[in-house]
C-alpha cells in the first residue's frame, strides 16, 4: 500500500494572490568599486554615482566627494568612503547591503529604482530602511552647480545622516 495524497486543484489558491508584482531579483557578481583613501574594512559611507564620462568620477566631484569625507561634523575618514559607479554595472540595494553592510547610502543622479528599490521618496530628503540610511538627491554635477540645492543637500540630507 503506497501513501498518496490527492489534491483537488480546483480548490488550490490561484496565482494572483498578491496585489502588487513580486520582482526576482538575480544573483550578481562582485562589484567593483573605488575607495577614496586606502579602503578599510568598515565602510560607513557607500556613494553611488552614474559617470558615463569618467571610470570613477571627473575631478570636480571628485572634490565635492573629498569635501563630504573631510566634513568633520560627519565624524568620517577617507578611507570609510566607498564609491559605486552605476554607469559601468548594474546591481540592486540587497546587493550592495550584502557587499559593504554600509549603514549610510547616498545616491547621485540616481533613483531607487535603479537599484531594484520600489519606493517613492523626495530628493535630498534622509530616510532609514532596514537600519540603512538613504539620500537620493541630483547627480554631483548638477549638485556642484547649484548652490542653493548643495547647501540644502548638506544641511536638510547629510547633517542629519551621521547624528
């Protein structure tokens, strides 16, 4: 006597039951990476930039970069500072957290969906997900460019982000 059980499919569940799309999301491979110093082991600032001009990013935000490291308010070195250049790779937000474990994320010129993130959020404004602060704001040229929005990018988003 073999056990067997009979399923009547006419009574399973269908296969819309959830209201919203479920998106896989596909292993990927190691991501490469620049740090702005000699990488330690800790990184507590992870940038995402979308440079399409330059392999890491052109020298003038290079020198924004340097300024928000230096920025001792922030309590941060050079080397804690990683820097992803989305224009050469692709990845997703689980990724990136499974790489660099970075409790403070800042994306130039990008938006949460280009890293998997469905969420709606405001520009240059600071928000926490899964113990994981996040600022997407205008790409550092248009940032360099503005006065007013790098003042406000400083004060409103990344201020707040190391207290």
């Amino acid at each position: 006597m073999t056990n067997e059980i009979l399923v009547d499919e006419s009574r399973l569940p269908s296969a819309e039951i959830f209201d919203s799309e479920i998106f896989i999301v596909p292993q990927e491979g190691p991501i490469q990476f620049v740090a702005l110093a000699e990488p330690k082991e800790t990184c507590r600032l992870l940038i995402l930039i979308h440079e399409t001009q330059h392999e890491t990013c052109a020298p003038a935000d290079l020198e924004l970069l340097n300024k928000i490291a230096d920025w001792k308010e922030l309590k941060l070195k050079r080397n804690e500072v990683y820097m992803v250049n989305l224009a050469k790779q692709e990845t997703s937000v689980i990724t990136l957290n499974r790489n660099f474990h970075s409790p403070n994320i800042i994306a130039f010129g990008i938006t949460p969906a280009d890293i998997g993130f469905h969420i709606e959020h405001t520009p240059n404004a600071l928000f926490t997900f899964r113990k994981v602060n996040f600022i997407f704001t205008a790409s550092l040229k248009e940032l360099t460019a503005d006065e007013k929005m790098k003042s406000r990018f400083f004060r409103e988003a990344l201020r707040p982000m190391f207290q």
